[in-house]
C-alpha cells in the first residue's frame, strides 16, 4: 500500500473515497521544468517547513509542529492508502513517459515506492527530496533524477533533523541529484554557500528558486535572485505552476 494526499480535501466519515493526487502537468520547477509529467504525491514528511505549501500531506490534526497557516488538516479527508498496482494503474493511464515522485517526503515509503517504480520500469523517474533519507538498493535502482532540496534555517527546522552530513555528502557525489534550495532572502544564499563549500557541491547542479505561493512573491525575489545565480554561477528556477495554475492541489 501507498499512502497519497488526495486531489482535494474529503468530506470526513461520508463513505466516499477522496481521489489521489496523481495527474498529468509540466513539472514547474529545477532541471526539468516545463516537461510533461506524471505526477504522483506522497504523503507524510519527517521535516516541517512553516512555509510549506503541501502541509496537507503531514500538518494532520494533533501536530504540534509549526505552520504559518496555524492550519492542520484531517487525516482521513486528506490521505488516501491504495494498492501499489492501483497506482500504477492510474499513472499508466495519464500517457506520460515521465514520472515525478513527490510529497511530503517520498522515500519514507521505500518499500511500496520501489515496488511501483518496478511496474513502471520503462518510465524515466524523478524524486523529489528533502534529502535527509536514503533509497535502499531497490529502489535506487529505478531513480533517474534526485531533486535534492535541503532546508536552510529559515524552514524553522533545527540543522541538526534538515541537514545531515552523511546524506548531503552523498547526495553531493551522485551525479543524477540536482540541488534546489529554496530562498526567501539575500541573507539565505550565505547560509547555503557554506554548504556548497562544505560538501563540495558543484554550481552547475545548484538551483537557486524563491519561496512564494503567488506569481507576485516569486517575480520580486527573483529580480534580486538573478545578480546572486549570476555571481555564483547557480541556475535559477521558478515555479511555473504557480504562475499557471495559483497554489492549488493536482497542478
């Protein structure tokens, strides 16, 4: 079984099964954005973002963790277990030749995660990651691109849960990982040379992307975005289905 968010808020105790979030779009952000993908959106996370804009994936009633909605969501209108060949099902029937995995945090659920990617062996397949995890053999096997995006301090997560050395060193020697860092002030970027210096990250694999749920938000911290990537020789990314579709669920 895969535990997913689901496509839109349930209706608790109403019998009905909330839809999964499993749909077909341009994936908007990093090394890939603009190309057409499968999407499929895990829940849970280990991580807790303030800022994060899937919170209904892990923020469920009963979590004491941080938002800066001040929000939680009902689990059972917002997670939805199926069959891992139900999953692969669904993705098959979106026509896509690319998948990308996201959540929440994906490989929390290794196991059935490396059993849907074998269903789907003739999909290139990305993850996306906060990068504190690490896929078993099996399932690494199947992963054609890590999009990597450690959380700096202004997530409100303690370093010492967001950034660990073991994995950023790894990640940081795989070539298929691209690292993504999300930025929501010039001062960030300081905090995330250090750890490009640290674990050797090489630029051409960095991209620099603003934090923001609104097509205004990510075009004013771009503007004095663009002077750091270019100073830096970093890529920067936008988040094309904010600017397509707002900050909504199945985009």
């Amino acid at each position: 079984m895969l535990a997913l968010a689901t496509q839109a808020p349930g209706e608790p105790g109403s019998g009905a099964r909330a839809e999964p979030e499993i749909f077909a779009s341009v994936q908007g952000e990093g090394p890939s954005a603009g190309t057409p993908v499968a999407f499929v959106r895990l829940s849970r996370c280990n991580l807790a973002c303030v800022w994060c804009d899937t919170a209904y994936t892990w923020h469920f009633e009963g979590d004491q963790r941080p938002h800066r909605s001040g929000a939680t969501w009902d689990r059972r209108a917002n997670q939805v277990s199926l069959e891992v060949a139900e999953v692969a099902e669904r993705i098959r029937a979106l026509g896509q030749k690319r998948l990308v995995v996201t959540g929440g945090e994906p490989l929390l659920q290794a196991g059935p995660l490396a059993e849907l990617l074998e269903m789907l062996d003739d999909m290139t397949v990305e993850i996306e990651t906060n990068g504190t995890t690490r896929a078993p053999p099996r399932l690494d096997i199947r992963i054609d691109q890590y999009n990597v995006s450690p959380k700096l301090a202004h997530s409100g997560n303690p370093a010492a849960l967001a950034l660990l050395p073991e994995r950023l060193a790894a990640y940081a020697a795989d070539p298929r990982a691209w690292f993504k860092f999300v930025i929501a002030a010039p001062e960030d970027v300081a905090e995330m040379l250090a750890l490009q210096r640290a674990y050797a990250i090489p630029s051409a694999r960095i991209f620099l992307m603003p934090e923001g749920t609104d097509g205004a938000t990510l075009r004013a911290r771009e503007q004095w975005l663009v002077p750091l990537c270019l100073e830096h020789g970093f890529r920067l990314s936008d988040r094309l289905h904010i600017h397509l579709f707002g900050d909504t669920r199945g985009t």
